[in-house]
C-alpha cells in the first residue's frame, strides 16, 4: 500500500484506485523533482556558501575598516586629549599666574585700605579726642553757669520766702492790730454810751435828742466795723468825733 501523490489515498497497483492517478509515474516524477530539488539544493548551498564567503569577507572588511577607524580615531582622540590636557595645563598654568597677581593686587589694596583705615581711625580718634575735650569744657561751662543759676534761683526763692514771710507777718500783724483796735473801740464805744446814758438824767430834751443821735450814729459806726465796711482808723476818727459832739 502506497499514498497517492494526487488525492493522498492509500492504494495499490500502478493506478491510483481512487483516482486513477499514475503512481509510478508519480514516483518517477517524484525522484526527478527530488533529484532536481537536490540539485537545486546543492546550488542554493554552493550560492549561500558563496554569499556567506562574501558576507564574512564584507564582515572582515568592515571590522578591519572598522578597527582601522577605532585605532585612526583613538589616535585623533589620542591626540585631542593631549591637546585638550596641554590647554587645560596652560590654562591652569594661566589661573595660577593670574591667582598669583590678583593676590598680589589684593595684598597691594588691603594693604592701601589697611592703611587708609589706620589713618582714618587715628583721625576719629583725633577728632574724638578734641570732642571729648570740648565736651569737658563746655561740660565745666554749663556747670557753671548751672551754678550761677541754681545760685540766683536759690537767691530769688530766699527773697520770695522772706516777702511771703514778711507779708504774712505784716496780715498777721494787720490782724491783731485790727482786733486790738476793734477791742479798743469797743472799749472807747462802752464808755461813751456809758457816758452818754450818765448825761441823760442832767440835761434837757433837746439835748437829750442830742445824745440819742450820737448814741445812734455811735451803734452804726460799730457795726459798719464789725461787718468791714469801715477801718479801724475811721471808726476811731468817727467815735472820737461823737464822743467830742458829746462833750459839747
């Protein structure tokens, strides 16, 4: 039993049973294809160890090129560095030199600014001194006329306290000789209206209306005192005026 190549069924003899496809023919024509497709097979192979063969020889080439390139490039890079390192060893050769004469300048101005600084301090000094020195001075002035001042404060206060104590003592003398006078005029007064009231059982009427009236003008003139409205010198003036008028 063998498989059709046509229809894939199993069968027998030089026919296919199904359908009639020549199975020897078809053998045949297989091992002609097998034979062709080896050859096929053999020149496919022989084409891709040729393709291969140039494929590793483009290989090849390219990493010789390549290699060729790494090792050109490795020297440009080489030589770049070498360069590059050169530049940044002149250029910190230079920022040295130049460190070196900025300190030297900066050491030349702190120096001048030192000095400058000295100078102006000595100056400050100098001129704190002479302040200091005018402060004392006009310190001792103002004490001075401080002084002078307080002295004439002091002597305008003494003059002030003695006026106030002279004037209080001259209101209080005005008082006692006021009482004194007040006292002394009531005195005068009693003894007048005594006087008088002796003089009413000697004399006649008119002159009894006489005395009534100085009696009156006496009893005023001791009130106007006693309530201020007069002074002591008038109400003694007017009570020796009565007492006169009396006598008469």
């Amino acid at each position: 039993m063998v498989r059709c190549p046509n229809c894939g069924q199993e069968t027998s003899g030089g026919d296919c049973q199904w359908c009639n496809y020549p199975i020897l023919k078809g053998r045949q024509e297989e091992a002609r294809k097998a034979k062709e497709a080896e050859k096929q097979a053999k020149r496919q192979a022989a084409i891709d160890a040729r393709e291969k063969a140039k494929r590793e020889a483009e290989e090849a080439r390219r990493a010789k090129e390549a290699e060729e390139k790494a090792k050109r490039q490795a020297a440009i890079d080489a030589r770049e560095k070498a360069k590059q390192e050169a530049e940044e060893a002149r250029r910190a050769e230079e920022a040295e030199k130049q460190a070196e004469r900025q300190a030297a300048i900066d050491a030349r101005e702190k120096a001048k600014r030192e000095a400058r600084e000295a100078k102006e301090a000595r100056r400050q000094t100098a001129i704190g001194a002479r302040r200091a020195k005018e402060a004392e001075r006009q310190a001792r002035r103002q004490a001075a006329i401080d002084a002078r001042e307080k002295a004439k404060r002091e002597a305008i206060e003494a003059r002030e306290k003695a006026k106030q104590k002279a004037k209080e003592t001259e209101k209080q003398a005005e008082k006692e000789a006021v009482a004194a006078a007040r006292k002394k005029t009531k005195q005068e007064a009693k003894e007048v209206k005594e006087a008088a009231r002796a003089l009413l059982s000697q004399i006649d009427s008119d002159q009894a209306e006489h005395l009534e009236e100085c009696l009156k003008e006496l009893e005023n003139t001791r009130e106007e005192l006693g309530g201020g409205k007069i002074g002591t010198e008038e109400a003694i003036q007017r009570l020796r005026d009565i007492s006169e008028r009396i006598s008469k």
